[in-house]
C-alpha cells in the first residue's frame, strides 16, 4: 500500500513582516509557523519561515511515530522557541538553514531553548533519523535586541535509535551544541559545534546516560570539531575517533569574527585539523 503525499513547497511564513520594534511580550506571545500532527508522508521543501514563536513541530501518537517526513532546503528566522521540534520516526531534516533566536530565560521566557529537538515522550521510541548538512547559528547580529543562548540539536528524554547526525554546523551559545540522551545505534559525525558567543561557554558535542541512568548502547561520534566533548556515558556504550577539540577558533577557521557574528567555518589550509576528515567542512 502505498503513502499519500502531502507537501508545502516555496512558501513564505511569517508572524509578522517587521519585527524590529517588538517587545519580549510580543516575541513570546507570537504565533508557531508549521506543524505537521500525525502527517504521513509530508515533506516542507524551500520554505521561509520568519518571525515566529515555534517554527516547526512534527507531532506522532503512541501507536504509529513512522511518518516518513522530510524537511528540505528550508531557512526558519527569528524564532522564539524550538525552531523543530522533531518527534517522528522514518525523518530527514536536510540542508536547512535556522538562524536567530529571541527571547532568552532571563528576559522572563521561561522556554527552554532548543533549535532542533527530540524527546521521545509517554512510551515512543522514534527511530531512523537522519539530521544532514544543516547551518545552524543562534544569531547573525549581535546588535539586535532579546538575544537568546540556544542549544543545537539535543534530545534529553526518552530513546531514540538508528539516528544519524551529519555534516552540520552548529553555532549555538549554550552549551549543548550536539547532545544525545540514551541513543541506542547513533552516527555523529563530520559535524562542526563551535560557540557563536563570547560568553566563555563550552559549546559542546556530549554522549550521555538517560536520566535514570541507563546508558546509551552503539554510539558512534567521529571526524568532528566542538568546542569541546562531554557526558557521562561509559565508554564502552560508545566509540570516539578522530575527534578534535578546537582551542583557538581564529587559527583554525577561515572566518571567525565574534564581534560581527560572521563565521566561514571552513578550515584554513594553516589549521591542524585540515585534510584529517574533521568537521562539516
């Protein structure tokens, strides 16, 4: 039996089309973009979203998570909560850009900010994920008001397996730049996490333990550049190869400039991580 297909395709979303006077009320009372709630078969091609409070969420029952969705080629601006929330099994989030989020804890939002997040609540297990050559930054001007300390792609509950995350970039300033609670047969590879903030955070890429403690099994993180690697997962749940800690950014990258929030995160053919197969680059 064959799935019918829905899709939205080269649309424009927006909340609002100028947003430069609006108040944190405002950023947090916004209207969410996209949802797809028990879609079978969606597919969000070459869309803009902008100006919004959620971007988007992909909701699943208990019963059924494999919804077989794809997310492709889509840029989501300014957000003020999760710009995806990716609930689903049989998922493909693929070369899209989420760029600037709003409205941080300590301007009374009480969202925890996430730009791509999993949590595999009330007994679902979602599976075959594949997170591939997005661009992630939290903000592209510092200069603009309600600035928010992000988190990159994360998922802190429940099991996910047979995940791949791939080829992103991350420019996030909270300190979960890649994070992955109890994953059971997961990729994290090729990946480049890097704090987009001078905050002296470690933006990192993390293997963790559930939060009961039971620890994730087959994990595989290599050829990465992170600010740094952290979790508690026993090593034997996971294997680390040709990952790099990167120390000094402005050696390393062809263009980090945090005073300006530009970054080309290609390597300089001068860095010690070129031609070694590391990072999204």
């Amino acid at each position: 039996m064959m799935c019918p297909t829905a899709s939205f395709a080269d649309g424009y979303i927006y909340g609002a089309l100028d947003t430069s006077s609006w108040t944190i009320d405002q950023w947090k009372s916004a209207a969410g973009a996209f949802q797809f709630n028990n879609v079978k078969c969606g597919s969000l091609l070459r869309t803009r979203i902008k100006n919004v409070r959620g971007g988007i969420g992909i909701l699943t029952p208990v019963d059924d998570t494999h919804m077989k969705n794809l997310l492709y080629g889509n840029e989501i601006r300014n957000f003020s909560a999760d710009a995806l929330v990716a609930n689903a099994s049989d998922l493909t989030v693929e070369n899209n850009k989420f760029l600037d989020g709003y409205a941080d804890q300590a301007d009374g939002d009480g969202n925890h900010d996430d730009i791509i997040q999993i949590f595999a609540l009330g007994g679902r297990v979602f599976d075959n994920i594949v997170i591939h050559n997005n661009y992630i930054a939290d903000t592209t001007n510092l200069s603009r008001p309600w600035q928010s300390g992000y988190q990159g792609i994360s998922c802190f509950d429940g099991i996910v397996t047979n995940i791949k995350i791939t080829n992103n970039v991350v420019l996030a300033s909270a300190y979960h730049g890649i994070s992955l609670y109890g994953a059971r047969g997961a990729l994290i590879a090729n990946n480049t996490v890097i704090n987009s903030k001078a905050n002296g955070r470690t933006n990192w890429i993390g293997i963790f333990n559930l939060k009961d403690g039971t620890p994730p099994q087959n994990v595989v993180s290599k050829d990465n550049l992170a600010s740094g690697f952290a979790g508690n997962a026993p090593a034997t749940s996971y294997t680390s190869t040709n990952n790099y800690t990167v120390s000094k950014p402005l050696e390393t990258f062809v263009v980090y400039d945090l005073p300006t929030a530009t970054f080309d995160l290609t390597l300089k053919p001068t860095s010690p991580f070129f031609g070694k197969g590391a990072g999204a680059y």
